[in-house]
C-alpha cells in the first residue's frame, strides 16, 4: 500500500474468508496500515489461531474474530446483527471466500453448493450490510466500498447459460466454479448500476492463480493433478492479496465503480460478463431464493 492509504486507518473493513489464503493475507496488509478489520471465518478454532498469529505479526489489537457460515443466511443476518451492535458501521466490505467442489452438493436449502458459496454468499452480504456501508460513507464522508474477489476463470464460460445451479448440464467442477466468478462480475455491475457511487462502491478483481490451499480436498480427478502439479509456480498469498489492498485502500478509487480489475490495473472482462440477460435473470433468481431486493 501507498501513502494515499493512511487515511484509511480509522476505517472499518470487514473481510470474510479471513483465517486463510487470500484472506488472511488482506487483513495483514489492512492491519499494518493500523485498521480496524472485522475477521469472518467458518470455523472458530481455525479463526482463533489465525487472529493470534496476524496480531502477533502485526502488533494489531484491533482484528476482531467473527463466525459464520457464509451458506447460511441465518448465520449471515447473526453476523450482520452482532457487527451492528460492536460498531455500528463499516467502510468497506471485502467478499473473499470462496471454494470448489469436486461433486456436485446441494446446502440444506437445495441450494447447488458452488452458487450458494461463491455467489448468493457476496449477493446476501452485499444486501445485508448496506445499513451499515451507508452509516460508513456519512461516517467519514467518503464513499464505502464492497469488494468482490472474482476470476479469470470466468472466461471459461464461453455460451450464455441461465443454468446457475448446474441443473441441466453434467456438473463439472471448474465449469461451475468459473460459472460462480462470471456471477461475480455480473453481480458488482448490478450493484454498482443499483446503488449511488456517492455512498457505496462495487469493483471486482481477479487475485491472480494463488499458491493456496483452495481446492486441495476435494476430488478433483485430472485437473486436479494437474493443478496440484502447477501450484509451487503460483503466486504467494501476499501477491494474490495486492489487488484487494489496492481496491480497499487507495484514495484514487473512490469515485471508481462497476468495473473488474487484475494485478492492480483495470481490465475488461469477457462478453459475457455485460450480457444483459444473464445479468437480468442472475439477480431476479438471486432475489427470488434470498428473498432480498434492493
């Protein structure tokens, strides 16, 4: 991070994936810069050990742990609850977690999995805490952010499809993954077109092909040989985090929206990811399951 991101040391972030990878790597960089982030992970003895280790690096007191199963949106409107009642806003929201899976599973709601974590996950989110992103923005006047970790892996949807569910096609794990990343895209176009940028932000970024654990246990047959194989050339962590500090922290992007970054610079995403109709239907179905609307 530049000198721009001292302002945003009295700033609040909440990241979620928070204990590993990426994530945990996001609030490093954040709490170096002496913010107050909010630490989401899944498993609390997990999250424990994590938020021990990046206070002890960073001689942070101000890395707060909180649970939640971010398939669940029980857990999600909890979290939102207790985050409301400790701070009372927040300035940024950085949607990172994220997985694979090897076969296809469904969520207690029949829910297919991979939508579930990877899309509803950063659409309920986003929706949840919009209270508090606004009570963010009048905070410091300035405009608070939400931030999608997305992927390059979206271009491998090369055929329009509303199929979100992987319903009607054989399920094949990096399909429905890359299919989950272009929701990604198309969900922070939406938002950003939806919301006022002179409160709340959207971008979306792509972290690189990071050297981590994402993905490991799972069955995921040739391909996942293959990726196993490639992973000692993938970037570190602390590289595959850089776009996120960047999109979370520096001041030239505060008027920025609606747009998809890779290694800190803007880019353009795939044809795909500004079909009208995919975006038309993805956010009709997102509300429809969630029974969340704007």
């Amino acid at each position: 991070m530049n000198a721009q991101s001292t302002i945003y040391k009295s700033r609040i972030f909440l990241v979620t994936g928070a204990n590993t990878g990426i994530g945990k790597e996001t609030v490093l960089g954040l709490a170096k810069a002496g913010a107050t982030i909010i630490a989401v992970c899944r498993d609390r003895s997990k999250g424990e050990v994590a938020v021990a280790e990046l206070k002890k690096a960073t001689a942070s007191k101000s890395i707060h742990l909180f649970t939640a199963d971010l398939t669940s949106m029980a857990d999600m409107k909890t979290l939102h609850s207790d985050v409301k009642d400790k701070f009372g806003y927040i300035n940024v929201l950085i949607n990172n977690a994220g997985a694979i899976f090897g076969e296809r599973r469904t969520t207690e709601e029949g829910l297919e999995l991979t939508f579930a974590t990877n899309h509803l996950n950063y659409f309920i989110m986003s929706h949840l805490f919009l209270d508090l992103l606004k009570k963010g923005a009048a905070e410091s006047n300035e405009p608070s952010r939400i931030i999608n970790v997305a992927s390059e892996a979206h271009r491998n949807v090369r055929l329009e499809t509303l199929d979100w569910h992987s319903e009607n096609t054989p399920y094949k794990p990096f399909n429905a993954y890359s299919l989950s990343k272009l929701a990604n895209i198309l969900l922070t176009q939406e938002l950003s077109a939806k919301l006022n940028p002179a409160e709340i932000t959207v971008n979306c970024l792509h972290p690189g092909v990071v050297r981590t654990g994402f993905g490991t246990q799972e069955p995921w047959g040739f391909i996942g040989r293959i990726f196993n194989l490639f992973r000692p050339f993938f970037l570190s962590p602390a590289k595959g985090a850089r776009t996120s500090l960047y999109l979370a922290t520096d001041s030239s992007l505060s008027q920025t929206t609606g747009r998809y970054f890779k290694g800190c610079r803007e880019v353009q995403p795939s044809l795909l990811a500004s079909n009208e109709r995919m975006a038309k239907n993805l956010w009709e179905t997102s509300c429809r399951l969630t029974g969340l609307e704007l």
